[in-house]
C-alpha cells in the first residue's frame, strides 16, 4: 500500500466513495426502520393471548405458523442468497423487473424484521407481568395495553438490539454488490478496477464504513438517554421548602465562618 | 341494602388444584369488606376473578343485576368500573405519576387531556401526592407508590376499589401512610373491597369480615364477632396464630 495512492484515488474518486456511502446509509437507515417496524408488529401479533373462541383460536394459529415460517427462513438463510432469489427469481418466475434499490431496500427490510422480531418478542416478554395486569385492570385491550404501557417500555430496552442491527445493515449491505446496487462497497470494486489499486480503495472503504458505523451508534446512545428522561424530578408546588434548606445551609456556613 | 356485588357457587381451579370452591357473598353499596385469611386460601384469586385477571370456571359473578360471567359480556367496560390496587403496586413505568394517573381516563373513557388531568389532580391531592406529578415510578418509595397506584385507581372513579393486599410488600414504616389513606376513602363512603393481613386495619375500618379458609369462606360477620368471638374453630385457629405473630 502507498500513501500517494490513498491520496490519489481519495482526491480523484471521493464523489464516487461518498455516492455509495450515501446509497449504503441510505439502505440500511430505511431497511432498519422498516424491518423495526415488521419486528414490533410481528413480536405483538406472536403474544397476543390465545383466545377461547374456537375461530379465533384456529385463525391466530395458522397466522403464527405462517409469522414463524418467515422468521425461520429469513435467519436460516444469508441475505446474500435471498438477495439473489428475490432479484433473479422474481424476474425468471414473474417476468417482474425490480429497481435494483427497491430490492435492496425490500431485502434488508424483511431480513432486519424477522431478526427484530425475536428481538421484540424477547423484550416483551421480560416486562413484568403486573404491568400488563394494570393496564387491564384499568379496561385496556391487548392493544392499547401493548401500544401505552408495554411497547414504549419494549422500545426502550431492544434500542441495543436495534443500533447492533443497524450496525449489521450498514455493513451487510455490501452483499447487495451481487445484484448491482451501487452502495460503496460497488462503487470501490469499480474504483479499484479502474485503476488496479485494490488494498488502498478498500482501506479508503474500511475508514468510511467505521466513520458511518461510529457515528450511528453515537447518535443512538444520544437518543436512548432523551428516552430515559431527566435523573431527577422537581416537587410542585413546594420550592419554598426547597429555598429554606438553601438559606438554612448558607446561614449555617455563613455562622461557621463568623465562628 | 342494594347488593353491587353478588357472588354465587363461584369455583376456580389451576390445573388440578381447586382455589376457590362454592364461594357464596355479596358487597353491598358503600360496604367496606375485608378478606382476611392465610396464604393461599383464595383470597386474592377471589378478588381478582371478580374483574375477570383470572377467569372463574364455575358460578356467577352478579354485578349491578347482570352476570358477567355471561357469554359476549363487556368486560373492558366492566374493569373500568373496579378500581384494582395490586401488591406490587405495578405503577407503569414509562409513565410518570401525572400520566399513570391520566392514560387510561383518556384511553379508555375518552376522556380530555385537560379532564384528566384534572381528575387525576384531585385524587393525587386525596392521596397526598400531588407534588410529585413529575416523578417516574423508579423514583419514589414503596409507600409513595402504593399512594400513586390508589390515586391511578381512583381516577378512573370506579363504583368498587379492589385491594389485593396493598400493604404486604411494604416496610413497616410505610404501611401507616397506606393504611391512612384506605381509611379515608372508607370514611367517605367508597365501597372497598380488601385482602389484607393488617388485623388492626381490618378490625377499626371493616363493615364486615370475611375469613377465608383452604378455599371456602370457613366465617363472615362484623369485625366485633370475627376478632372477638369467632364461631369456628379455624378462625380462632387463624387469628390466634397470626396475633401471636404481633
């Protein structure tokens, strides 16, 4: 490796790398939030109580089998080979075309969903079962117990889970090269290409992966501590109290001093 | 008297083990009830199959003149009309004491953001907790919790508290403010319903005494009778046992 090739390519081809590190983010940050989405209503749907009528019961069966079957497949199976069978498939089989960013963005989706969904049926799960009792102690559903009581609390628990996720994505999508998605990791092979300078593309690649990958679970420690909320709570109505102790404590240092 | 609660050949199993078997009693309009009785001997399962947290295998459950035990009954509507206070206070986390006190007025009952508010104003005053609207459950003591949790309870303005054994996993010194508060809301004429192990409480505040034995209901009378001359042998069992313990 030489530093005036790291130099050369960076000030050369620096639109190209920051293009594919823009449609790598650009991926992952939707494919996150739409497969975080997929993950908390296929968690819920997978806790719903079984009800006690028969109908209900059959029909809450078969759509669990159905929400486990697409579970399994997706953690069973790399997303590079998912990637191909969606893409190619679905153009052999269908005669569908898919933009190739569409796909992508779909791929990542239902891949981040069915690992969140674990992720969110484990979260719910650990909330105490008294929480869930309240809420319906006080005339709330399943869904509006889910929705103000269990869910926030859910959220604020998995959001680890969730950044490590994201973390996966920004890094998993450099599979979706095989299906020509021009993210960065693409656009590097094409650089080096062009130029027969591989290991020094790549390094320039690896720095601007971490610098995506640092920032993004620094923004989420951020986000978690606005969830958490402030440390400390103010009593109201009764500052004059609190004023008291204050001028007691001054009185009594200012006294000392005197002494 | 007008019976809001009226219990007949109520029976409920876990599995093989039968809880309650053949409960017959009813609560009247502004009656304080107390359930006393030693560990499980249905207490609490009793309390908490009328608003329907366990589901009852036999019997009626008669609430204001409908079953609703009843095939297709409301029991949404119904648990909004029971005011439950758990053990484990079970404040919900996420919210802090002003929103555990509102959610479920405006959830549930459609009630205004302002409204609630209001409401849930009133009763933290009731409970002597109205400066701590901004606090998160984790903040604040097992007693001022409890507090929280009968104020959430009260917002809702039910006809009947439920009291499934609000002092139990407290410290002793935090009882008194508990128990404080339970008795006002006795005095004001709210009809209660209460699991306790507090016999003084019990003793001073109750209408009736209901003791509570391997499931069926062994005594029921004034408290005057129950703690003083208790007719069968298991109650004197029971409270000679649990005074001892004093």
């Amino acid at each position: 490796m030489e530093i005036k090739w790291l130099v050369r390519i960076w000030t050369r081809y620096w639109p190209m790398f920051i293009r594919g590190a823009g449609i790598t983010l650009f991926i992952s940050v939707i494919g996150t939030i739409i497969g975080f989405i997929i993950g908390l209503i296929v968690g819920v749907i997978r806790t719903i109580p079984i009800s006690e009528k028969k109908g209900k019961r059959v029909l809450s069966k078969c759509i669990n089998s159905l929400l486990t079957a697409y579970v399994e497949f997706f953690r069973g199976t790399p997303m590079i080979v998912q990637a191909m069978v969606i893409y190619y498939g679905s153009a052999v089989a269908f005669g569908i075309h898919l933009d190739r960013l569409a796909a992508a963005i779909f791929i990542v989706s239902i891949n981040t969903g069915a690992y969140m969904a674990e992720v969110v049926r484990g979260g719910i799960i650990s909330i105490d079962r008294g929480q869930f009792e309240a809420a319906q102690a006080i005339g709330m559903n399943h869904v509006q117990t889910m929705i103000n009581v269990v869910l926030p609390q859910v959220i604020r628990n998995i959001l680890p889970a969730t950044g490590n996720e994201f973390v996966i994505n920004i890094k998993d999508t450099s599979v979706l090269s095989v299906i020509s998605v021009t993210e960065l990791f693409f656009q590097t092979k094409s650089i080096a290409g062009n130029n027969f300078r591989y290991s020094e593309a790549f390094f320039i690649t690896s720095i601007v992966y971490l610098i995506m990958t640092i920032t993004i679970t620094r923004i989420l420690r951020v986000f978690e501590r606005k969830l958490d909320g402030p440390a400390n709570y103010d009593l109201l109505g009764n500052q004059m109290q609190v004023q008291k102790i204050e001028n007691m404590l001054e009185e009594d240092s200012s006294l000392r001093k005197k002494a | 008297m007008e019976k809001v609660i009226d219990i007949q050949h109520l029976s409920k199993s876990f599995g093989t083990n039968e809880v309650l078997k053949d409960i017959n009693f009813s609560v009247n309009k502004g009656e304080v009830v107390c359930i006393i009785g030693s560990s499980g001997s249905g207490k609490s399962t009793l309390l908490r199959c009328i608003n329907l947290l366990e589901k009852p295998n036999g019997g009626k459950i008669i609430y204001n003149k409908e079953n609703i035990l009843d095939v297709g009954h409301n029991i949404y509507e119904h648990r909004t009309k029971l005011g439950m206070v758990f053990q484990q206070f079970n404040l919900f986390n996420n919210h802090n004491v002003l929103s555990n006190c509102t959610v479920g007025q405006v959830k549930v009952l459609g009630r205004s953001d302002k409204d609630a508010e209001k409401t849930a104003i009133k009763y933290l005053k009731v409970v002597g907790m109205e400066q701590y609207v901004n606090a998160k459950p984790g903040q604040l003591s097992g007693g001022q919790k409890q507090r929280v949790a009968i104020a959430r309870a009260l917002s809702m303005e039910p006809d009947v508290m439920l009291f499934d054994e609000p002092t139990s996993s407290l410290d002793p010194e935090m009882v008194g403010e508990v128990l404080k508060v339970m008795k006002e809301l006795a005095e004001s004429g709210l009809t209660m319903l209460v699991v306790t192990h507090e016999m003084g409480f019990a003793k001073e505040v109750a209408d009736r005494v209901v003791f509570m034995d391997k499931g069926v209901i062994a005594e029921e009378g004034g408290p005057e009778q129950i703690f003083n001359n208790p007719k069968e042998e298991r109650t004197k069992e029971f409270l000679k046992r649990i005074l001892k313990e004093i």
